[in-house]
C-alpha cells in the first residue's frame, strides 16, 4: 500500500479538520481552567497532552473511516469518487482494513483515554456511532445525516474535555458541539447535493427529501437561519466579546444567503458554493472563537 493509499484510506483532509477542530477546543479548554494558555502550552506537560489529543484523535477518527470504508468497500466500487480507494480497487484486502482499523482504534481509545476516562469514552461513542449507526443508516432514510451529525461535531467536544484535568463537559464545551453539530446540516447537505448522482449508484438517501428539490432545499435554509443565533452563542453566553460576535454574524449571514441562492436557482453550481462556504465557515469561526477567548 502506498502513502496515497493510506491517505485515501483514512480520509486524510477529513481526518485533518476533525484534529484541527479538537485542537481548537483543547486550548479554550486549557485557558478556561485558569491556566495562562500560552504560557501552559510551552510546559511540557501541556505538550504532551496535546500531542495526545492530536496523535489520538488522528488515530481514532482514521479507524472510524477505515471501518466506514470495510463496511461500504462493494458501494464504493459503484461510485465515481471512491472506487480508486484501495478496499475497492482491490489493493487491499477488507481483512487488512479491519485488522489496521483495530489496531489505530485501540491506540487512539488508549491514548485519548490516557487524558482522562470520559475522552476516551466519548472517542469510543463516536467511532461506534459514525461507522455502525450512521454508516449502514446512509442506504435507509435521511436520518442519517442527524446521526451523522454527532460523532461530526463530537471533535469539539473531545477536544475540550480533553483539556480539563478531570475531564467535565460545562457550558463551553456544549456550546462549542452546538455550533459544530448545527453546521454539519448544511455542509452535509450541500456536498449531498452536489454528489447526488454519485450517491445514487450506491442508494444513498442523505437529501432531506432524497432529491434535489426546493424542499431540500428549504430545510437546508432553515438550518442556515437556526446557525446564525446557535454561532452568536460565545458572546452571548459572554465567553466571547463583540469581535467573535461580528465575525460570526457575517459568516453566518454569508453562508445564509449561499443557502439562499440554493433555494432560489435549486442547480449544482449554488450547492458547490454552499459546500466550499462550509469548508470556510467552520475554521474562521472556530479560530476567532479561540484567538477571542484567549485575549480575555
């Protein structure tokens, strides 16, 4: 298997943001404990509890995808965008897929619950949840992508847990899975539509109506609408200050109307503005959350 391989594997962009996303999380959570954020990431105790968290949730969200790729490996065959996945072009065999899967999942479990007892249970719940709950639900119903939608934004939410020495979910971390949790819709939704044809060669039913039309549509609006207040929850809650609050406001606002225009014209080319707003939405509010927090 080739590093190309392996990177096609594991989702490797994906599994990039999920660590990214938790990254985030970890230093609001270590400044939200009293500590000087900066300062405590230079000690070394705090670096190596990061490179615990980045090192384990690589590990953990890889073996939840190399799972999801052993259970879909004859789907995948039928779609343009995954057959060259290295289950389904056969240079790999689902056993080794399985074994490797294991192996990252025990290491990642190990390492996240090296933290604390509650991270490692919630990267457990999270690997069960995305690749036997959301996975097989894909080929059923649409409620897939509201079980998807958990272990999506549970990086936030592992993230900041495992931050705190004992390991506690207060109202930060709630509000930091709430925003993640009420964009994942929206980007779902947006790549949904653009991938529809792909994801009918394999039955995939992840539009809210199971087809691109203006009813999909509107219910993607209406989870742009509710994320608009849900991402003003920081400077609400006063965890974070007028900066994080306009930010937020405009991103928002700005995803809104690509949602909009979706809903307006219903054709591919809003959807993929859509889906590319996601891929933008999330880190910049993310990082203003944090850079916000810290200066407090």
């Amino acid at each position: 298997m080739t590093r190309g391989d392996f990177s096609k594997l594991i989702k490797f962009r994906l599994t990039f943001l999920v660590v990214f996303s938790a990254s985030i999380s970890f230093i609001i959570a270590a400044k939200a404990n009293g500590s000087n954020t900066w300062g405590a990431l230079y000690s070394s105790f705090m670096w190596e509890n990061w490179g615990k968290l980045v090192i384990g949730g690589f590990l953990v969200t890889a073996a939840a995808n190399c799972f999801n790729e052993v259970i879909e490996v004859d789907l995948d065959k039928l779609m343009k965008r995954t057959k060259d996945r290295p289950m389904p072009a056969g240079r790999m065999t689902t056993g080794q897929g399985l074994v490797l899967g294991l192996g990252m999942g025990m290491a990642g479990t190990y390492l996240l619950g090296s933290l604390n007892i509650l991270t490692g249970l919630l990267s457990v719940f999270s690997i069960l949840l995305y690749a036997f709950a959301y996975t097989p639900l894909k080929r059923k119903s649409p409620i897939a992508v509201f079980v998807g939608a958990i272990p999506g934004a549970l990086p936030a939410l592992i993230g900041y847990v495992a931050g705190q020495p004992h390991g506690r979910i207060d109202e930060i971390a709630l509000i930091l899975f709430s925003i993640q949790f009420i964009w994942q819709f929206v980007h779902f939704w947006a790549i949904a539509w653009v991938l529809d044809d792909d994801y009918k060669l394999a039955g995939f039913r992840l539009l809210p109506t199971q087809k691109r039309d203006r009813g999909s549509a509107v219910i993607t609006v209406i989870f742009a609408v509710i994320l608009v207040p849900v991402s003003l929850l920081p400077t609400i809650y006063g965890y974070g200050g007028y900066y994080v609050g306009g930010v937020s406001l405009i991103c928002s606002l700005i995803f809104l109307w690509q949602a909009i225009g979706l809903l307006r014209t219903l054709e591919i080319k809003e959807a993929r503005k859509l889906m590319f707003g996601s891929f933008f939405y999330l880190p910049v509010v993310q990082l203003m959350f944090l850079f916000d927090f810290i200066a407090k």
